[in-house]
C-alpha cells in the first residue's frame, strides 16, 4: 500500500482523519444467534486479536463484556433491548436513520481518555445479502471491521476479505499487514493527523 491508500482507510467522509485501536483486551459477547455460529464469530474475533498481536480477556471490568454483536432481522428489535439506549446514544434516531438508508449493518464506539477504543457495538440486520454469505465470511469481515477504527469509506468499494484459488476466503494481506503495523507498540493508539498514515506506511515497510 502507499501512504496515500493507507490513509484513505482512516479518512471520514467529512475529510478528517481518524484512527483508534483497542486500548484494552477484548472480552466479546453475542447475541442472537445459536451455539456453532456463536463459535465461528469467537473463533474469528481470536483470530484477529492474534494477528494483530493483541489480547482478549474473561471479562471487562467496566462493561463485563466490551464487543457486543448483535444480529436481529428487523432495526426495531434494538428499540426493545433492555438498557440498550443507556450503552448506545440517540439510539431512537440511530435506528430511524438506518431504517431509513437501509442500511443492514452498523458498527458505534465508545472511547477512553486517551482516543483508544474502549468498547464496540456491532448491529447486523440479516437481510437477503448478509443471509447469503457464510457464517465465517461474515464474522471475519466484521471482526476486522472492529479491530481498529476505519474510516467510513474504508471498505466500501473492496471487501477487506479475499479469495484463495481453492475458494477458501482469507483476509487480504495488505489490510493484515496494515493491521500489524497499527498495532506495533511503538504507534499510538489513536491518532488525528495525516502524519500517522506515513509512520504507518515506514512500519510496514520496516516488517516487510
């Protein structure tokens, strides 16, 4: 990647630039689907905390858990989750926004002192296109999503996910490798300023 791509992936919309990492071990729950699919989406997040050479752990001792993914079939089951609006801000016009784009997924953050990230929601609304992909597909692509905060656009016009010849899907090299590189103890773990896209592009150059 040149440092051009590498800081599109942490770009809004509104031009800014925005990047944050997991300042804590990740403790994940889910909620809404069976045991196996459970363990795929556990399988996946471990997967990614390890590439990234991060940790996970038993329990938060802020939230108990940190990850909450939620999977539903229609925007206004989140309206009848308990406590839910207490975790999730303007959660009534979040869902009346979402409704109204169609979106079918949505991902919110919740940050510590420092800009890292300290907690994350992931809501995905199984319509015809996420119901089609694999269970471990869909895991993967929004465990990855989750690792770090991405810009807005970062993945919209292609799937941080790829496709091997024997048709198994893996995780693209270069968003690994940017992921590792994020993760280096020497990055800090949030940044506002274009420079961190450079020393970003230096660190995977350095571990190439």
């Amino acid at each position: 990647m040149t440092p051009d791509q590498i800081e599109q992936l942490f770009t809004r919309t509104d031009g800014s630039y925005l990047f944050a990492r997991w300042g804590r071990p990740i403790v994940p729950i889910v909620f809404g689907v069976e045991e196996e699919t459970l363990q795929v989406i556990k399988g996946a997040c471990e997967a990614v905390v390890a590439l990234a050479g991060h940790k996970m752990a038993e329990t938060d001792p802020e939230l108990g858990a940190n990850l909450m993914v939620f999977f539903f079939r229609e925007w206004d089951e989140l309206l009848e989750t308990p406590n839910l609006d207490q975790l999730v801000p303007d959660l009534t016009d979040q869902v009346a926004r979402l409704k109204g784009v169609g979106a079918n997924q949505y991902r919110f953050f919740r940050f510590d002192d420092d800009g890292a990230i300290q907690a994350a929601f992931v809501f995905l609304r199984m319509d015809d296109t996420l119901a089609k992909m694999a269970a471990e597909d869909l895991a993967l692509a929004q465990m990855v999503q989750v690792i770090l905060l991405w810009g807005d656009q970062a993945f919209a016009d292609q799937s941080p996910l790829g496709r091997l010849e024997n048709g198994s899907t893996v995780l693209r090299p270069d968003v690994a490798d940017v992921i590792r590189a994020c993760y280096d103890p020497v990055m800090p773990a949030s940044a506002q300023d274009t420079s961190h896209a450079l020393r970003l592009f230096a660190r995977l150059g350095a571990s190439s």
